[in-house]
C-alpha cells in the first residue's frame, strides 16, 4: 500500500511518498500541480480521490489521473 502526503502552496502542488523515507513523486503523479489544491478527499472508500483546483477537478485512482473537469469559459 503507499501512502502519499501532499503540500499545497500559492505557487503549486508537490507529491511525497511515504516509505522507508520521503521522496518526491510530483512528476509521476496525475496530480494537478501548476496551482495550489483547495481540497483533496476519498472516494468509494479511498479507492479514488478527487482533487480540487483554482482551475477544476481532477478524479485520482492512487496518482492515476482518470479525469479532469475544467468549468467553460
């Protein structure tokens, strides 16, 4: 199982996972990382996660990108 710790600053999103030590996975991650996160939380029992950002919403299986919604301009 991972675990993974996300930082959310004005400046954008960072991915760590948790392990025997922390290391960067930002890169590798489906995680929208170009602005800060305002939410993010389970779904379905922690088998998905949704994630929240200034631009839309992203849908998360682990760091699996599924989908992501971005409201009409």
């Amino acid at each position: 199982m991972h675990k993974y710790i996300l930082l959310s600053a004005v400046g954008g999103s960072r991915v760590l996972e948790a392990g025997d030590s922390l290391s960067e996975v930002t890169q590798s991650s489906g995680v929208h990382t170009a602005g800060p996160t305002l939410l993010l939380a389970p779904l379905r029992s922690g088998a998905r996660a949704v994630q929240v950002h200034r631009s839309g919403v992203v849908l998360l299986r682990g760091m699996e990108r599924l989908a992501e919604l971005t409201p009409p301009e």
